[in-house]
C-alpha cells in the first residue's frame, strides 16, 4: 500500500473495533500513489458506496460458486504437485505456488489464456517490468482486456465485470481498473504464501503430515491455523481524514491496522507462536474483519483444502534445504515467517 503511517492499532479486540468503525478509520485512501491513480475498489472506498460494489461482485465468490470448480481446482493442484515431485528437488514458490495460484485464478475467472502472461508478471506485478515500481504492465492488461470486453463480450470475468451497473450508471474504464487490478492482486501473493507456507511447516514437521493423513478431520482446522499463524496480509492502512473528502489532508492521517498483532494476541491464542493444527477456537483476523472482510476468503480456503489434500495424497515425504530464502519477524515472533521468497524442497 505504501502510504506513510504515523500511528498503529493492535492486539485482537482493538483491530476488530477498529475495522467496525469506517467511519472513524476510513479506506477512502489512495494506495501505491508512486504507480497508480485510481482507487482500488471495493478496497479503497467506504459504506455505503462500497456496498454496491461488494454486492455486484458477489455472486463470484459465494462459497457455492467457488464449490462448483473444485474439480478443476483439484486436477491442477494433482498435476502440478506430481510434476514438481517427480523432480529429485525444486524451488516452490516460482515452480510451484505462482504458477499453481494463477492457474486457479485463470480457472475462477475464466481467462486461462491469460495464465502464462500472469505468472510472467513475477511475484509482485508493480516490479513485473524491472526493479523500479511501476504500473504499466498492469495497466497495459487491464486496458487491453477491458477494450476486448466491450467489443467482444464473451463469457469471463473481464467481460462481465465491464458491465456491472452501479446506481444506474455503466461502471467507467478507470472503475474496470481499480476492480480488475483488486481481483488480480488481492489472491495471488496472499495464496502463494499460504500453499508455500503449507509446505515450509509440513516439511519441518512431519509429525504434522503424520497426524493429517491418520485424522483427515483436522485438515480444515489446520489450514485455519496456518492462515493464522503465516498473516498473509498482515496489515493494512485506513485514514482517519476521507481523502475524498477535503483537499486540506492532515501528513499524521494514516493508521496502520496490524492484524497480525491479533493473530499473536495471547489473551486470545495460547501459545500463538506455535502452529496447533489441533486448535479448536481460532478466530484468526487473516481476512481482516467487518465491511471489508476479504471477499476471496471462501476461493483462498478451498484452493488450500485442495492443495493440501493432494499433497497428503502423494504420499511423500520432504525437507527443506537450507538455500531457502526465509526472512522472519523479529522480537518475540523469531518463528513466524514474515517472507518467503524461495523455498527449497528435496523428497526425503
Ligand atoms: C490467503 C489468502 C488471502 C488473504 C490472507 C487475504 C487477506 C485479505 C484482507 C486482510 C483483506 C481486508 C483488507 C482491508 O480490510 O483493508 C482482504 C480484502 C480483499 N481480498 Fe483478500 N485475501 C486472500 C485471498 C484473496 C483472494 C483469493 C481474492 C480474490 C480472488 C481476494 C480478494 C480480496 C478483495 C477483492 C478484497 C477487498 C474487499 C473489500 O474491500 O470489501 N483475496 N483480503
């Protein structure tokens, strides 16, 4: 997001305050203002406007609509989780969780076409043309896609999303933009993290893979906890001035609102720098909380679920080998994974 923070709310039940209260802690903020212009929505804009977009949105990410690709979702996981382990070793984010993570994306909106160019694009699609941030590899897509969308509408996302009606009005190309661009980022790093995440603890703790595959039950408890425990996301900015609303903006207007203090909040979580695949209570804040709760949260599960299931399928063992690049959080939280830029695995 990139804005300048001057303050910070953590620890469980102040964040979640806090997210109630849009209109203390306001989103109508512009983020990345060094490679975009355009507000990120339903991201960057508050109720009630942001209600409408939610809502057309919707439809896409109702778990019964994502239940329904399970099956595809299924066949990719298998066929790129076999062909990563027929190797003796290999690097999981750049081999395995980017292209695995698009390939679902590509599933979920339709545009497999588009897959090879976004798993081109790199971890980070701001430094997809070089080092320095910029937007136009992005923007060059979007532009080019939402063009295709008006004068051949067909049966994707782009297309569909090109004619959503808000208060009566065709939403604009730049409303395409910041719909589009949130749609693509908002479920590509934070899963890749997670499906590599999933694979950095297992392979450090087979005893997990262990109890997985004698107790499938706990598979879905799990993947929660390690939601909790890897913070994807682990914090966002609101402001406490609406940046639409004056033009005289105060400098100290942004906080920082850490979920991932939550996520460690030891009146809530016992042991929380531990992963307990066996934790029953976990009310994790990964998908934050309140009007603005991840609208991906139901596709990032089952793309867990299924990736996990058939990584227990395969009946392998790993471990990690120490060329991984591995950078943690400091302090207390020396065992929690702050990034992940290289993980790699040899079959043990
Ligand atoms: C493990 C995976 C994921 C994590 C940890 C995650 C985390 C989050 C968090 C914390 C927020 C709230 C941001 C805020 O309050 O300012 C959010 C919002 C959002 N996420 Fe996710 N996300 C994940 C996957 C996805 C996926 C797969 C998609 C779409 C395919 C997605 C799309 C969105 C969108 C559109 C929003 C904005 C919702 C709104 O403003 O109403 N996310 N996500």
């Amino acid at each position: 997001m990139k804005v300048p923070i001057t303050s910070e709310i953590s620890g469980h039940k102040a964040v979640r305050d806090a997210l109630r209260k849009t209109e203390i802690y306001s989103s109508d903020l512009q983020g990345d203002a060094d490679v975009r212009d355009y507000r990120q929505i339903p991201l960057e804009i508050d109720p009630p406007r942001h209600h409408l977009y939610r809502a057309a949105l919707m439809p896409y990410f109702v778990r019964p609509a994502v239940e329904k690709l399970i099956p595809q979702f299924e066949k990719m996981s298998q066929d790129l989780l076999s062909n990563f382990f027929a190797q003796e070793k290999g690097e999981v984010v750049s081999e395995l969780a980017l292209p695995l993570v698009m390939e679902n994306l590509g599933i979920l909106y339709n545009r497999p076409q588009d897959v090879s160019e976004w798993i081109g694009w790199g971890p980070d699609v701001w430094t997809a043309a070089g080092p320095v941030r910029n937007g136009d590899v992005l923007h060059g897509y979007l532009d080019r896609v939402y063009q295709e969308a008006i004068s051949e509408p067909s049966e994707d996302i782009w297309s569909q999303i090109s004619q959503l009606v808000i208060e009566d009005k065709v939403i604009s190309p730049i409303e395409f933009r910041g719909i589009a661009g949130v749609l693509l980022a908002g479920g590509r790093d934070t899963v890749v993290k997670l499906l590599t995440g999933i694979i950095w603890h297992l392979g450090e703790h087979p005893e997990d893979i262990q109890l997985l595959r004698a107790q499938p039950e706990l598979i879905e408890g799990a993947i929660q906890e390690l939601l909790r425990f890897l913070t994807p996301l682990p914090a966002m900015a609101r402001t406490t001035t609406p940046e639409s609303s004056t033009s005289e903006l105060p400098l100290d207007r942004y906080t920082q609102i850490n979920f991932i203090s939550g996520n460690f909040d030891e009146s809530v979580f016992a042991n929380p720098y531990a992963v307990d695949i066996k934790r029953t209570r976990n009310p994790h804040l990964s998908f934050g909380f309140g009007p603005h709760t991840c609208l991906g949260n139901h596709v990032a599960e089952i793309e867990a679920k299924v990736f996990l299931k058939a990584l227990l399928a395969l009946d392998i063992d790993w471990k990690i080998l120490s060329q991984s690049h591995i950078k943690f959080y400091g302090g207390q939280m020396t065992s929690v994974p702050d990034h992940i830029s290289a993980l790699w695995v040899a079959k043990s």
